[in-house]
C-alpha cells in the first residue's frame, strides 16, 4: 500500500514537470504573436497610434535634414516639408504667411506661427535669412507666387484693375490711385511711385525697369527763358497751372494756392517758404518766375473787423478774441498783437491805415 502512494506521488510530480515544460514550450512557439507591436497596439486608441506614428516620423525626419541658410519667403509646401514638416503643417505656414502680406519680415514672426515648435524654431533660427525683429508690415510680392508678366507701362494711364493685375491687392490699387490724386492727378517721376507706402522696396526694384517715367522729377531750363522772354505774370493772380507748369508739382501748387487765400495774398516773396511740404528749389523757382504785386492784397480794418474775417486770415486768426475784446472797450487792436510774433512785419502790411 505504502509502495502504491510513494509511486502516485512521483506520478503526480512527473505530471507536474511536463505540464510546465509543454507550457514554456507553447510561450516559445507564439512568443512572436503574444509580443506583437500589433497585440500592444490594440489596447491604445488608433487615433492615438496615428499621432504618434506621425510625430515619429517627423522626428525622425527633422533629425535628419542637413539645414542650409535659407530665405522663408521663397518656401513652399514642398520646401517646408522637405525640413520636417508635415503637410498640414506646411500648408498653415504658408497661410499664416499670406496673412502677414505675403511676406515674412522677422524671425519674430516664424517664431509666432503656432505650428512652429520652439525646439523647431531654435534648430531653424540660425539659418533663417531674415532680421531677428520686423519694423512695419509692407506688402510684398514673392517672386516664387508670382503670375503675371510685367511689360511698359505708364502708371498714370493704370486704372485699379491694372495695378491688381501686376500683383497688388484691391486695397493697395486703391491707395496707389487716391496717393496720385493727392499729387495733383499725375505721377511726374519713379521717385514719386517710390514713395508710396504700399509699394514696397522689393516691389518698386522690380516695377522700375518697367515704369515709363524719369527717375526723378527733371526741370527744363527752358522755362525761365520762357518767362525772360516774355512778361511775368503776378503770383497773387497766378493760376493752378501757371505754378504747376514752373514747380513740376501739382500737390504743391494745390497748397500754395490754398496759403495764399488764406493771408489774402503775398505780401513778399519770402513768405512762400510758408507752404507746407515746398522746397527750397521750387521757391527759387517761383520767385525767379512770378513778379508780386501787393496792390490787391485783402486788407483788414481791425477796429471794425468781423469774427469771420479775422477767422479767413491765417495770421490774425490766432489774435480773433483779443482784437475782438479791443473792439468792445474802445482800445487799439493794433497793440493786442505782440511784436515778437515772428511775422509781425507781415502782419502790419495787412492791416489798414
């Protein structure tokens, strides 16, 4: 009996042995599908697994481009992608860039894209050909985007629809045209069209070789033979073109004309260096032109003066209450007027005696 239980028991012990090793063989035989990165991957969201893949490659991506100095403007999709961006990415660059204008103008703004990493904008930073800070937004032109063809042209004869056909937006034509009016109605040299704050420097270097006009403004000399050769005629009746076919410039024709009502006439010559935004050339030019004739000039009585008149005068109208006070209590108006004004002299040949 004895003998009968000690052979169960090694049975028993046997049994147990060779159930372990058949199950550490059935681990060896599927140890492929039970440590599948598909097996594991079940337990974690597709969603999630895609991501990561992504951000993988990506990784992997970026880590292995060779950067070279570069100028983000000229990117594309492409080129974005190729540094180690995915094409959502790229493409959000891209629209981020159209926001700006068209143009990127620091690394600042790289730097403010949010799908641009700031361990992704570090890696880039040194080779980004670009200042560190931008000053004010211009707009610009991408020589990448570019889809017309630029011919000779005159830009006086554009209308808003040609200047959006060469690459500028509605808003930009319609400054470029409201700045033309502003300048008499004309451009009159490329230094003008340079001005402009909507055309950029980028812009103007590829509009020049095209724009039909002088560099800058030319002045004939023909013109003061013109008027040695015949009468001058008086400044104070001068007309809009008479000063515009001598100075070149209508806007400030527009202005001295606008001075000169408003003092009721030149008293002298020197006062036309008064006019706002003139210069010194073109009051060579206007003295050595016109003749002055004060005999028309509008002359103010003080003492019975109105508001209004005193108000029409630019150099009495700052004096109105005081001259008007002097009025009520019988005082000379004439002394309400500080000598030390620095157009005194001038002011003395408006009043009446």
């Amino acid at each position: 009996m004895s003998l009968r239980l000690k052979m169960i028991r090694e049975q028993r012990i046997g049994v147990l042995i060779l159930m372990g090793i058949i199950f550490l063989a059935e681990i060896f035989i599927h140890k492929d599908l039970l440590f599948s990165e598909d097996v594991q991957a079940e337990k974690l969201p597709s969603r999630l697994i895609e991501e990561i893949r992504l951000a993988d490659l990506n990784g992997s991506k970026s880590n292995k481009v060779k950067l070279q100095p570069f100028n983000p403007n000229d990117y594309t999709r492409k080129n974005w992608e190729e540094i180690g961006f995915s094409v959502k990415q790229a493409e959000v660059i891209l629209k981020y860039k159209a926001l700006l204008g068209g143009k990127f103008l620091s690394k600042e703004q790289i730097k403010a894209c949010f799908v641009i990493s700031e361990e992704k904008y570090n890696d880039l930073s040194p080779f980004l050909l670009l200042p560190e800070k931008g000053g004010q937004q211009q707009l610009s032109f991408p020589s990448s985007d570019k889809k017309y063809s630029l011919q000779k042209f005159d830009p006086n004869a554009y209308t808003l629809k040609d200047w959006m056909n060469i690459g500028f937006s509605e808003k930009q034509a319609a400054v470029i045209l409201k700045y033309k009016n502003i300048l008499g109605g004309k451009f009159v040299s490329k230094e003008q069209i340079k001005k402009c704050f909507v055309i950029s420097e980028e812009k103007y270097l590829e509009l020049t070789p095209f724009i039909q006009l002088p560099d800058k403004e030319i002045h004939h000399e023909p013109k003061t033979i013109n008027y040695i050769s015949q009468e001058k005629k008086d400044i104070n009746s001068a007309t809009f073109n008479d000063i515009t076919s001598v100075i070149g410039d209508a806007a400030i024709a527009k202005k001295t004309l606008g001075f000169r009502k408003g003092l009721g006439g030149f008293v002298s010559m020197e006062q036309i260096k008064d006019v706002y935004d003139i210069t010194p050339e073109m009051v060579t030019q206007i003295s050595e032109a016109f003749i002055l004739d004060i005999s028309k000039v509008r002359k103010i009585n003080l003492r019975t003066a109105t508001e209004e008149e005193l108000q029409n005068q630019i150099y009495l109208r700052r004096y109105k209450s005081k001259i008007i006070e002097a009025q009520k209590t019988g005082d000379d108006p004439v002394k309400v007027i500080p000598q030390s004004d620095s157009k005194y002299k001038f002011i003395l040949l408006y009043l009446e005696t």
